[in-house]
C-alpha cells in the first residue's frame, strides 16, 4: 500500500508560526543552514524537507503534526492551541488575569440574549 502525505497544510502552518514570531524567511534559513528558497518551498510548495529539518522546524514552532497526518483523527491539542499554551508560559499572574477577565467575556458575549 503506497500514501502519499500532501505536505501543503503542514507547510503553511509552519509559515504561520513564522510569521507569528516576526521571523522572516531568510532569518529562519540563517538559523537552519539552509537556502532561504528552500523554507519558500517547504512553506508554499509543499516541498518535504529532510527529516532532521523537519523535527526541528516542528519543535521550533511548537507545532503538532497529528492534525496533519491524521487529519481524520480528533488530536488531543491543535498547533494553535500548543503555541497559546507556549505564549501563556511566559506570563506571569497579573497578566494571565488579564487573560482569564477577557477569556471570560468572550464566552459572555457568545451566550445568547434572554
């Protein structure tokens, strides 16, 4: 039996996380030793990048590939979720009240009216 894996999805999410972290291609290139065209590749062409960089491109920007390979599985934290919790990390209580206040009035202002 032969899968072919559509490396698309897993690409742009890595290109999110890039762009999240204000990383441009070519800075990300530096830090890998790769060719800058070689990231645009993997990001926009779905172009497989070799397992080492692989590993590192997903632990870099926390991403959890289950979403992508087993797309029709229920994962147990998506790729935003994980790098939410990774930015929740580094705040401290005063901010993370600030978060909760605002978490909490979101889900107010989705309950519906009486």
């Amino acid at each position: 039996m032969s899968e072919t894996f559509d490396f698309m999805a897993l690409g742009q999410a890595i290109k999110k996380a890039r762009e999240a972290k204000e990383m441009t291609r070519e800075q990300l290139a530096e830090i890998l030793d790769v060719a800058p065209r070689h990231i645009q590749s993997i990001e926009n062409e779905g172009q497989y990048p070799s397992f080492p960089l692989f590993i590192r491109l997903v632990t870099m920007f926390d991403i959890s590939v289950d979403q992508y390979i087993f797309s029709d599985k229920q994962t147990e934290k998506t790729t935003l979720r994980r790098q939410i919790d990774s930015i929740l990390d580094t705040f401290g209580d005063k901010e993370l009240t600030i978060i909760e206040g605002t978490a909490k009035a979101i889900c107010k202002a989705k309950e519906p009216e009486e």
